[in-house]
C-alpha cells in the first residue's frame, strides 16, 4: 500500500508540475512529436539510403546544381560533362 502512495503522490507532483508550468507542457509535447517524426521517418531514410540508384534519391535538377559548383558524387550521371546537367 506504500508504493501505491509514493506512486500516486508522484503523479499528483507532476500534474501539479505541468499545471504550473506551460512552458513544461509543451516541452513534453514537443518532444514527443520530435520522436514520433523520427520514428515515421527512419525507414524511408533508410530505404534512401540504401538505394545504389542516385537518381531515385536526389532528383536529377539537384544533381545538376551541385555538378555546377563541383561537387557532384563520383558515381552520378552528372560527374561527367553530359548535357543533360548542363
């Protein structure tokens, strides 16, 4: 009957915690969505990740910009001076 105290009077403190205190409210929520979008999202960067295609990881206009500037990966179609990136 004890624990039950001690776990009912740190639920009361919390709840009295959060009542007193917005800012520590939204800091739960706000957290708890960072880790909810970090969870939805892993597997499709992983599944980018794991792509051996750039192409279907970076759109072609993207691959051109940074071919550009010169940095362009060295397995990409654009690396070389073909005229699409052009």
């Amino acid at each position: 009957m004890i624990a039950a105290d001690t776990a009912d009077s740190r639920l009361g403190r919390l709840r009295a915690a959060l009542a007193e205190s917005p800012p520590l409210l939204w800091s739960f929520v706000y957290f708890f969505c960072l880790l909810s979008g970090y969870y939805v999202l892993r597997p499709v960067r992983e599944a980018m990740a794991a792509s051996s295609d750039i192409e279907a990881v970076f759109p072609a206009a993207l691959i051109g910009f940074f071919a550009d500037r010169g940095v362009a990966p060295a397995n990409s179609p654009c690396s070389s001076s073909s005229p699409r990136c052009s």
